[in-house]
C-alpha cells in the first residue's frame, strides 16, 4: 500500500495543525526538514504503539528508518507549552513516552485516552483542564505578526524562546523556507518566489532551502522519489 497523507487545520488556539499517515513509503529514507513547531506524534510500527513529544527543528535530517504502520500528530500552535518539558530542552531533539498502547498515553504520570485524529482537540482540552498544556497568548500574537500591545522587546523575546524554543526571527526563518519549498513543488518559478516571500535575491533564497531543507530549488521542482521530504503544507488552511 502507498503512504497516504491527511492533514487539517484546528479552531482549537493551542493547535497549529493534526495530521495522519497510513501505508509504506518505498523509499529507503527520507529528509525530516526543519520544523518551527513542536508536536505530539504518535505511532504503529510491527504491531507496538510508540509515543514521542518532538521539539522544533532547525535543520533538515536524513530518516534512515521508516515506520511501516499508522502515524498521527498533534503540531502545537507557537505559545504553548508543557512545563513539565520545556521547550527550549527539546530543540532538535524528541521525548519518547514510556507509556503507550493501543488505548492508552502516559503524560506527566497521568494515563489519558490515546488521542486519535478525530479527537485531537478533545484530548488537548483534557490536558490543559489537567495544567499540563499551558499557552501564552502574547507569543501566539507576536509570531503570528499581530499588532498587539507589548512590554520591553528583549522581554517578549524571553518570552517567545521559552515558549517556543527558538528565536522569533529563527522561526519566521524556517516558516518561509517551508512556504518557499510548497510553491516551488506546485510550480512557482524560483524568482517569483524571491518577489512573493520578500527574499533578497535568488542566491538569499537557495541558502535558505539549503540550509533549512537540504535541497536546491531545482531538486523541490523535480522530487527525488528515493528520498521523500517530510510532511510540508501551506500555511494558511
């Protein structure tokens, strides 16, 4: 069976986006690019459910291992966060759940429902409820651009890192290489895309995929099927 993807949009504030997988990718590997969110991911693999809290990423990584089962993720909208697995400590890097089956997650000691991808926004409203998902509002309007009332700009900035783990230039950084790779594989040719996404030149915009994506424009226009990109989308729904 082929990989299939599906991915959504969420009304909750404390969701950037859900998606799923299901299938077989043919490939041997496949490039996990950069990545401003952190997330919940979840996955069947040889008949075991796995668990994992996955931090931001702030450059692309080769996956020599790919599930063959089900996978499911929660991506987390930029301002929330888990105290009890500060965001900053997961930069890079992931937290595998040492409690997980078919039915059931273990966070922060408590056994909860395994979420699934009809339930995503159930099961965070639960774990907020619990003080284990916390969100800082101002974050979420300053990443997102908004014009808002704020305090001292070194102090937002604390503020942004601690919930987010990166800088807010960092982050607006990676969401653009990212925006950049989705029109470049739809067809947009490579200096539009400079004029669309306010690059400086072309030269700007080839270190920034290199650098947060590991391909070339050119190798984003013609997919190499031997090594699949991970899940990238538009940004607005």
């Amino acid at each position: 069976m082929a990989l299939e993807n599906e991915n959504r949009t969420s009304d909750s504030p404390y969701i950037e986006r859900v998606y799923r997988s299901e299938g077989a990718i043919t490939a041997a590997r496949m490039r996990s690019v950069a990545n401003p969110n952190w997330e919940l991911v979840i996955w069947e693999d040889r008949g075991r459910v796995h668990a994992a809290i996955r931090g931001p990423e702030t450059r692309p990584t080769t996956v020599g291992y790919i599930p063959e089962g089900r996978t499911f993720g929660i991506v987390f909208a930029h301002g929330t966060s888990m105290p009890h697995l500060p965001v900053p400590r997961l930069v890079d890097s992931a937290v595998l759940a040492r409690h997980a089956t078919s039915d059931l997650l273990v966070l922060r000691g408590q056994e909860w429902e395994l979420p699934d991808y009809g339930n995503a926004e159930d099961f965070v409203e639960h774990i907020v409820r619990a003080g284990i998902l916390v969100r800082d509002p101002l974050v979420s309007d300053v990443v997102a651009g908004d014009d808002v009332p704020k305090p001292s700009a070194r102090s937002v900035q604390r503020r942004v890192v601690a919930a987010t783990g990166l800088t807010q230039g960092a982050i607006r950084q990676i969401e653009r290489a990212r925006q950049a790779a989705v029109l470049l594989a739809e067809g947009v040719p490579a200096l539009e895309v400079v004029h669309r996404l306010g690059y400086y030149d072309q030269p700007h915009l080839a270190r920034s995929l290199t650098r947060f994506l590991g391909r070339t424009a050119t190798e984003l226009q013609r997919p190499d099927p031997d090594e699949p990109l991970s899940l990238l989308y538009e940004n607005l729904p």
